[in-house]
C-alpha cells in the first residue's frame, strides 16, 4: 500500500482540475500520463507510423484489469461497452429463462434481457435481490453500486442465494470498479466501463467470464476474436479464440493506449489505498450534510452521496465551480482520489450559502 506522502505526490503530478470535480460517477478526469499517451497515439496515426504498440497497449489493458478482477487475463475480453457485453450474456439464455434485476438499476445493465421478448426479467428492490432469487430463476443481474444514489449491493448474500437455488449471477463493477475491491472470480459474469472510476477515456469495456465461457456464445465476434486475428479478416473466422479473447469486439485503439496508464496509476496507488480515501471524503460529506439538517440517501461504504431534494441546485453549483450530478431530483457527488477534503467543504458551504 502507498504511503500518504505518495499517494498525495503521484495524485498531484498527475491532475490540474480546474473545478471542484465531483462528478467521477458520470465521468473520471484523465490523468497527465493518460492524456501524453493519446496525444502520442494520434501522432502514430498522423504520421502513418506502425501502430504495433496500440495493440499491445490493448494486452496490458486486458493483464491489468485481471489483475483487478482478481482473474486470469484469459477470462478477460475487452469490448466497448456494458450494454454490449449484457446483450452477448441475453443471448445465451433460453427462451423463458427469468432473470431477476434490481428496481431502476442502470439502463446498460438490464436493457438488453428486456429486449429479447421472450425472457421474464423480474425487478425487486435492491436490498431483496437476494432473498427474491427462486429455483427457476436462471440469471440474476445486478450492478454493484447503484449508479443513482451510491448504494452497494450485497454481494455476498446475492452469491449465496444464486448458488442455492442454481442460478448464474452477473455483476456490473462500472461504479465501483478502482475504488471498491473486486473479487470476479466469486461470480459468473462481470463487466465494467473504464471512463469512470478506473480514469480511463470513453470507448472500452471488459467482461470477465469463466474459464469454460459460461454458455456464452460469441455472436459479436468480428476478426480480432479469432485466434490468429491476422488469418481472420476474410470469410467465417474458422479458429475461434481459446481464451476469453473470442469475445472482445474491434478495439478502439486510441483509448487503450490511454487506458493502460491509468491502470498503471490505480495500480500503483492501490485499490485499498484509494477506497480509504474515497470513502473518507464521502463520510466527511455526509456529516456535514447532517448538520446543515440534510439527510443522504444511506449508502454506507459508498464514495457516491445521493442527497434527495437538491438535484434541482445542480446548475448554481456548476455556476460556482462545483461538478455535480442531478438524478431524479437528487444531488449526487462521486468522491475520488483527485479529490481534497477541502473540495468537500467548498461544496458543504456553498450549499449552506
């Protein structure tokens, strides 16, 4: 774990906001070495020099997202988004197959089972995932915090019930991916964007499956989900890959050479280290929130705040340099590692103005 003298030093060389951003729910500022990385693959591409590095830019991304997960890399595909890594697991399910959601979950994680027709995909609210998963239930589906109001599914119970009664269970890590530990390996499916906790630019998205795939079929794959992708440009792809790779769809090269230095930044901090400062800074604000007579949506644990009632001073505080959300009228601040103490007191007082 990174001391508290270096992680405040790597965090300042690598980020210069120019507001109070607490918005990393939404979106995560590039670090320094994140940005020269994309200035670097643009040039590559504008001076027609080889682009070998970008595809093995896209390898360390997969390697240190395992690392992460806690999973072999070989169970990681890297694709562009969560809602395409759901609609590969709805496809694999049987006709009539329930699948068991949380109740105003995030559209990407439960669309595309609605979608199908033909599945009976169930909603109960977030805190009876768990006790609602029933012997015909085939999949449940769930994001580990709720996009929303921050809340953190528990996981454990959920595992423990799927297992009882047979059913598969897929997680979405994209709000909690970089500052809550993740454990892949304890679930079926998991997936999570990297353009929010994990610092990374808009346009990858990984999936972690088991080591026999799940069931899952590849119905997205093109090239570069076979297994020599350079004898696979023509016709059927004849060799599937043999690892998780048989999964990835075309991969937006610019962000992976991003990504890979922010990865090696969380990695570098460590997620343990990260969440303690997180979380802090989300603590820190719900006290002050309960002094100045306001109550956060309960959370416990989670670096999102959720406050209802004061979506609507979203624009004002934007107006004074404060990065917020507002969802269905409440205000939600997403805490960070770029994030200060101070940045909390400025968004406390500016509330109480």
């Amino acid at each position: 774990m990174e001391t508290t003298e270096t992680f405040e030093s790597l965090v300042r060389a690598e980020f210069t906001p120019k507001s109070t951003y607490l918005n990393t729910a939404s979106n995560g500022l590039l670090p320094a070495r994140t940005v020269a990385a994309l200035h670097e693959a643009a040039l590559l591409r504008a001076e027609g020099r080889p682009l070998t590095s970008l595809y093995e830019d896209v390898e360390a991304c997969r390697a240190g997202y395992a690392r992460l997960a806690g999973v072999p890399a070989s169970r990681v595909a890297a694709g562009a988004s969560v809602a395409a890594h759901s609609g590969v697991i709805a496809a694999s399910l049987p006709a009539g197959a329930e699948v068991l959601t949380a109740e105003d979950d995030f559209t990407s994680v439960l669309n595309p089972f609605h979608v199908r027709g033909d599945l009976k995909v169930r909603a109960v609210p977030l805190e009876r995932v768990a006790e609602s998963v029933r012997p015909d239930t085939a999949l449940v589906a769930i994001s580990a915090a709720q996009s929303a109001d921050g809340r953190i599914a528990d996981l454990p119970a959920l595992r423990e019930a799927a297992r009882a009664h047979g059913a598969r269970t897929y997680v979405d890590f994209s709000q909690a991916a970089g500052w809550l530990p993740m454990d892949a390996d304890a679930y079926d499916f998991t997936a999570s964007v990297s353009f929010k906790w994990l610092l990374g630019p808009h346009g990858a998205a990984f999936l972690v499956v088991p080591e026999d795939f799940g069931g899952l079929t590849p119905v997205l794959a093109g090239w570069v989900a076979g297994e020599a992708p350079s004898n696979s440009c023509y016709g059927p792809v004849a060799e599937l890959a043999h690892s998780a790779r048989r999964f990835d769809l075309t991969h937006a090269l610019f962000t992976f050479a991003g990504l890979r230095r922010s990865l090696d930044l969380i990695e570098e901090l460590g997620v343990a280290a990260v969440h303690a400062h997180d979380v802090g800074l989300a603590d820190r604000f719900r006290a002050g929130l309960a002094d100045l007579g306001h109550q956060a949506v309960p959370a416990p644990g989670s670096a999102i705040v959720s406050v209802p009632g004061l979506g609507g001073r979203q624009p004002e505080l934007s107006r004074a340099g404060i990065e917020v959300s507002d969802r269905a009228g409440n205000l939600r601040a997403a805490f960070h590692l770029f994030n200060t103490p101070a940045d909390v007191d400025h968004l406390l007082d500016t509330l109480a103005g």
